[in-house]
C-alpha cells in the first residue's frame, strides 16, 4: 500500500467535461491529499506542456505523483490500491 504521508507534491493534468478527470481528483479528495491541477482546456496549460511532463500520453488525466508518472485514473486507483 502507498505511504501516502510521503507524498509531497501531486499533478493532475485535465481538460473540461472528462469524466476520468473528475473520477481521479475526487479519489485524490477522500485521500485527503492537494494536488495542482493543469487544465489543458483553459488556455494556460497547453497540450505540448503535457506533452513534455508525461512523454506518450494519449488521454487525460495524467497523474504525476513526486515527480513520477503514475497514467491516468486506471493507474491511480491501483496506486492506491482501492
């Protein structure tokens, strides 16, 4: 089981109306755990930006947990083991 108490810093890169967005920050939520959110589809985030962070990712959310790539919502419950 992760050690949640060792994470320091979580991103979370979304678009609007992405159910798989929504489904991964609320898991985050009932962790309890912050995240940053980078939202690909209000224009201060780009696509490429994600692009950079996450190298072949084809769909949103892409979660990044201490500087690792853990994918998207799929990954994110297996990380938690829920």
């Amino acid at each position: 089981m992760t050690e949640i108490k060792k994470i320091k810093e979580i991103i979370v890169w979304s678009r609007d109306n992405c159910p798989y967005c929504v489904k991964a920050k609320n898991l985050l939520d009932i962790q309890d755990l912050k995240y940053e959110e980078r939202n690909i589809s209000e224009g201060v985030w780009t696509r490429e930006q994600l692009l950079e962070a996450c190298p072949g990712a084809r769909t949103v959310p892409q979660i990044v947990i201490n500087n690792t790539v853990i994918g998207g919502y799929d990954q994110l419950e297996v990380y938690f083991r829920v």
